[in-house]
C-alpha cells in the first residue's frame, strides 16, 4: 500500500523548463513541475542483500518534463535503484519522496497506483497477442461483463498515434511479427496509456538496429515533450547523449555525479563511470562535486 507520511504536502504545479539547442534545454514543458518540487525525490536511499551493501546513501532528483539519464558500469547499482522506485524491492534505509509526500512503495501495484510505469529490458510482452490486447492487458473495459473490444481498440489507435508510432501495419497483428524498436514501442505505449508521470527504461536501445533505435529515441524525446518525467538506464553513451537533458552517474553503489547533460562530455562521463571521478570535469563540473563524501579506503573523489 501508498503511504504518505503524516504532514506531507503536495508540490506546487508547475511548468518544466522549456528551451532549444543543448542538452538540459531541449524538451519542451508539459505538466511539469520546474520551480517547485520534482516530481521523485530519492533521499539517502540504501539497498542491502545480506551483507552486501548494494546501494548506499542515493540523493536524487527525477524533474516532470525532462529526461534523466542513469548510467554505470555493470555492477554500479543501476538495476537495484530502478526496482526499489519500481515497487520490486524495498529500500533497506532512506526516502522516496512523490510529488512532495513521503511515500512507501512496497509492490509494483503501489508504484503504478502513484503513476511510476517501468519497460525493462525484456519488454514484458506476450508474442501470442496482437498490439491492442497487449497494451490493455489488465486494465481491459468491460461492457455487460464482456470485453469492449471497441473502446480497447480506440483507446490503443489514439495512444500510438499520440506518440506518432506509425511504423506498425494494424493494431491488430501480434506483438511476435514485431521488430525490436516496434515491441519497443508498444511497451513505452502501454505504459503512457496508463497516465504514468514517471517512465523508467531499462536498457531501451540494446540489441536494436539503426533504424529501430531512432524510433526508440524519438519516442523517449515525445514522451518528456507531453510532461512526462523519463528515466533511462542505457551503455550506449550516443543515445544518451542525444536524448538526455540530466545525467546521474552511479558508482559501487553510490550517486558519485549528477546535473545538467551539458556539464559532462563523454570522456568525463566515462572517467566517472570507471573510477568515480574526473580530471576532465573542470567547467562542466556536476552539480553534486563535493555533495557526496568519500567511501573510506577507496580513494573516490567526489
């Protein structure tokens, strides 16, 4: 179940900040929330396996309107954090903090039920069923008891075409005759299609061709444009760099960088990936130099 916690409040509503040209600026206001509170808020958040500390003292901020790159190594944390937003796991220590309320997300029914819709790397999607009963699957209308195939119809043509999905034949032909980037899209329509505020994607653009993976991208770009906040686990460094306009960066477990896309070039995002710092930062320093403390014994700096 949602909790909030006693005295919390609402965020003012606001708008995301709007702008042309670079990273940070390229996404145009939705229902987003610049000037008030973000939409996520993550706290000092930890995440324990036994004696395995897998995460450990995560500040973030997930802003409406805008996409926020989470990137790593393999190992960093990334994968952990995404599931403990995604209701798959329970943070061990900290807070998750939703539209200005403490809130406690213990299942993925509670993450949905605030507006949080995750598209993991392997889609979720069932081959054997066409596009619209995949996208409806568990929130089918009902007319007479029956299903409304009408209205499930109508309901998934108008989300695709919302998001100018517009490489698919018919709605109707099963997900198992789809390219990678068009299963792709399916599943970022479904999630949309449930008035989710926050879209996480685990790996979006793995194993995609040219062609699909601007597809992918171009969809992840519409989705923060309509004020949807979008999270994006990826390697592929290019894509995040085109569709980003903030980047996190994780390390052994801990937010080491964080802050605007146009502070970081790839060779400081790779230097903090592989070592938790870089010499390359200077100007284009992250917002959160010096926010974080040192680990003990092992020679990060932050």
């Amino acid at each position: 179940m949602v909790t909030p916690s006693d005295g919390a409040r609402p965020a003012a509503a606001g708008r995301a900040p709007s702008g042309q040209g670079g990273p940070g600026q390229r996404h145009a206001a939705g229902d987003g929330r610049a000037g008030g509170a973000p939409l996520l808020r993550l706290r000092g958040l930890g995440k324990r396996f036994g004696p395995v500390q897998a995460l450990s003292g995560v500040d973030l901020d997930v802003p409406a309107g805008q996409v926020t790159a989470l990137v790593g190594d393999n190992g960093a944390g990334k994968t952990t954090l995404i599931k403990c937003v995604a209701g798959i796991w329970e943070p061990s220590e900290g807070e998750i903090i939703w539209k200005g309320h403490p809130v406690h997300v213990r299942t993925p029914r509670d993450a949905s039920a605030l507006g949080i819709a995750t598209v993991y790397q392997d889609l979720a999607l069932c081959d054997n069923l066409d596009i619209v009963q995949n996208m409806m699957l568990g929130h089918e209308p009902r007319k007479f008891g029956l299903l409304d195939e009408v209205a499930m119809e109508l309901t998934a043509r108008r989300t695709l075409a919302d998001l100018a999905v517009t490489t698919v034949r018919s709605v109707r032909q099963t997900v198992g005759s789809l390219s990678g980037g068009q299963r792709q899209s399916v599943a970022v329509a479904r999630a949309g299609m449930q008035e989710a505020q926050l879209v996480i994607m685990d790996e979006p653009t793995a194993a995609l061709g040219v062609s699909q993976t601007e597809l992918v991208l171009a969809l992840i770009t519409r989705l923060a444009q309509r004020g949807h906040a979008v999270i994006v686990i990826s390697h592929n460094l290019n894509d995040v760099f085109r569709v980003a306009d903030r980047i996190a960066v994780l390390y052994l477990g801990r937010l080491v960088a964080d802050g605007p896309a146009a502070e970081f070039d790839r060779q400081s995002v790779v230097d903090i990936m592989t070592t938790g710092t870089s010499l390359r930062r200077g100007s284009g320093a992250s917002s959160r130099e010096g926010a974080l403390p040192a680990a003990p014994d092992t020679g990060w700096e932050v």
